[in-house]
C-alpha cells in the first residue's frame, strides 16, 4: 500500500519531500484543539501533525518543550509547529521566538506561519535545512510571504474551519499556481474524495482541521464531537465576534443570540490606525480564553468548525484517517 511504499505519483509530492513524510496530509494547528496525543498520532500514521504552541501550554497544560517532548516519546516521525506571527504585542513576538527556537533544538523542521511577515521563521528554519509554509488566502499575502522567503504555500479557502479565506478551492489555485512553490489545500477536505480531489487538481498535499477534531485522540468534549457529526456545511457560520475577523464556527442558540458582527464601535477601533493593534490584541487574548473554555466544558459559547463537517459522520482514530486518504489517492492514481 502506498503508505508503506510511499512511491505513488499522488503520495510522493513536494510537500512530503519537504516534510520527510509518507502521505501528503497535514493535521493543522487548531487552537485549541491541537493536544500531543493528536499531533504524534498523524505523524504517526504517516501525515505531519503540527504543535499549536499556544493551545500545548496554555490549554493543555504542558510547558513548551516538555510538551514537545512528550510527542517525541509518542512518534519519532517529523512533526510541525504553527508560528502565528503578527506583531501586536512586543511580549507575544518574544515569546513566539523563544518557542520557535524551542523547536529547532527539538528537531521540527517544518513551520507553517500565519500572519505578519515570515521572515525571521524562514531565516531560523533555513539554517538549519527546515522549510516554513505561509497561510494565505489570496494572491497578495502568498507574494508578501514568498518576499518573506517561504517554501510553500497553505491556499486557506472559503470552506475552511478557523479563519476562512473568501475564495473557493479552485479559483484560489488557480491564482497561485504560476508562482512556482508547491500549494496545499486548506478547508473543506472531510472525506478521501476531497483529498484525492485536491491532489488531482495539483496540489501537493492537503491540510486538513475539523476532521481531526472528531478524533477519539483529540480531548474536546463529547458535545463538540457530536456537534461536528450532526452539523451540515450550513450550519458553518462566520463570526466576528470572537476574533474581530470572520471565523468559521458552528450555528448554535448562543451564537445566533450574540449575533455574528462586532459591534459598531468594536468595529471602528479595529479598523483606526492607532487603535487597531490594541484592539486585535484585546480580542485575541479574550478568544484565548473564550475558546479554552468551549473546548473542554459541554457548555459552549463557540465550537470552530469549517464546512467539511458535512462529510464526516463518525469518531475515528486519528492515524486511521490518515490510512484511509493515503490509500484513496493511491487507488486514483
Ligand atoms: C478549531 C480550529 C482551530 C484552528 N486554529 C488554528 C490556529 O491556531 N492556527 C492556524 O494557523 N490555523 C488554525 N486553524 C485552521 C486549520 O489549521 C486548517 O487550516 C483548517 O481547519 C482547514 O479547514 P477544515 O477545518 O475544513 O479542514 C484552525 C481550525 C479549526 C477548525
């Protein structure tokens, strides 16, 4: 099977080139779902698990490299890390560095950046033979990262669980697909059709999120599994609320009672020059805390999700996902 060989044109891409890895399948850093049994479990099963440094510590309750390590006893295979790296705070950017440079000693070598310029993560990276993938969702953020010296590119598209791009699979590749790195598909890939879908349009690999989630390694509760199992793509809602950007949650009584947009105020001090980067950092600390609280508790205020929980019907075991897509794209081939 292609996961043991790892020769079939459809599994062998440059995203596993990069990533040392059998199948072109990445579990996405989710805040705050990402846990280090998750993680080691897809790297495990031949995919690319990556740390969400914010969800290891503050969620889950390791310390940065300790929690690392714990995944290392779990898998020797390679995982990722998730720099999110916008500057809004003096303090977070120093702490993303230090957990960056955690890493390195660690051995990951593979970091997928969101936000800000990827410079610096390239840099460190670089040095020490790792590749850095940038998160975008349309052309103009893929050529700031690509100047930031990224290797690759995560083309987040409009079905996607987190902060969802506005464009479609499609469309989005085919805006990227002459700048010359390889691409991988985020949001909407629930099921091996999907996947074998992506991979047949040319991208290198797929990143996937909410499946993962529906996990029976992944520690959210029982109520959000279900909700992702019940739950049909329109169901998927975007909210401003929680982050002052849309992000893709799942429809329930609370978030219909709040509402969907941030207030009027909210809104201007997001959008003002000065105000802005306190704002952001005011509503990313309070979505830390709010999303922290909904993982784990059966009472929720958001449970993010993207579109793909239409085709995901049941709790599976992490590294059987990854088994059953590698095994579709090899039978397409
Ligand atoms: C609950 C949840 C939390 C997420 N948190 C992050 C995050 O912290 N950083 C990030 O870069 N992407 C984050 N994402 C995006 C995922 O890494 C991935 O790109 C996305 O889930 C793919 O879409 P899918 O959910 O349809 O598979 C998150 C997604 C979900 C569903």
């Amino acid at each position: 099977m292609a996961a043991r060989s790892g020769v079939t044109a459809r599994l062998d891409t440059a995203l596993t080139r990069h990533a040392g890895t059998a199948v072109p399948l990445i579990c996405g850093a989710m805040y705050p779902c990402s846990n280090p049994e998750l993680v080691a479990a897809v790297s495990e099963a031949g995919g690319l698990g990556i740390v969400q440094p914010i969800s290891l510590t503050y969620v889950h309750g390791h310390e940065f490299r300790a929690g690392l390590q714990l995944i290392r006893r779990l898998t020797d295979k390679p995982i990722g890390m998730n720099a999110l790296i916008e500057a809004s705070s003096r303090a977070y950017r120093k702490r993303m560095e230090r957990w960056v440079d955690v890493a390195v000693e660690e051995g990951v070598r593979f970091f997928v950046t969101s936000l800000g310029n990827p410079r610096w993560v390239a840099d460190r990276a670089h040095a020490v033979g790792g590749v850095v993938y940038h998160d975008v969702t349309e052309r103009k953020w893929a050529l700031k990262g690509l100047d930031g010296g990224v290797d690759g590119l995560i083309a987040v598209n409009r079905r996607a669980g987190g902060h969802a791009g506005p464009k479609d699979a499609r469309v989005l590749y085919d805006e990227l697909a002459d700048l010359g790195v390889p691409l991988v598909c985020a949001g909407g890939v629930g099921a091996e059709a999907q996947f074998t879908e992506a991979l047949g349009r040319g991208y290198a690999g797929a990143q996937l999120g909410t499946r993962f989630i529906a996990t029976p390694e992944c520690r959210a509760s029982h109520a959000y599994k279900d909700a992702i199992l019940r739950s049909r793509a329109d169901d998927i809602v975007l909210t401003e609320r929680l982050t002052g950007v849309p992000v893709a949650v799942i429809r329930s009584p609370y978030v219909e009672r709040v509402g969907l947009r941030a207030g009027p105020i909210a809104r201007r001090l997001l959008r003002g020059r000065r105000t802005k980067h306190y704002m952001r950092t005011f509503y990313a600390l309070r979505s830390v805390w709010q999303l922290k609280r909904s993982l784990l508790d059966e009472e929720h205020e958001y449970w993010q999700a993207g579109q793909s929980v239409e085709t995901i019907h049941a709790v599976e075991p992490a590294g059987e996902i990854v088994r059953r897509f590698a095994e579709a794209a090899w039978r397409a081939d």
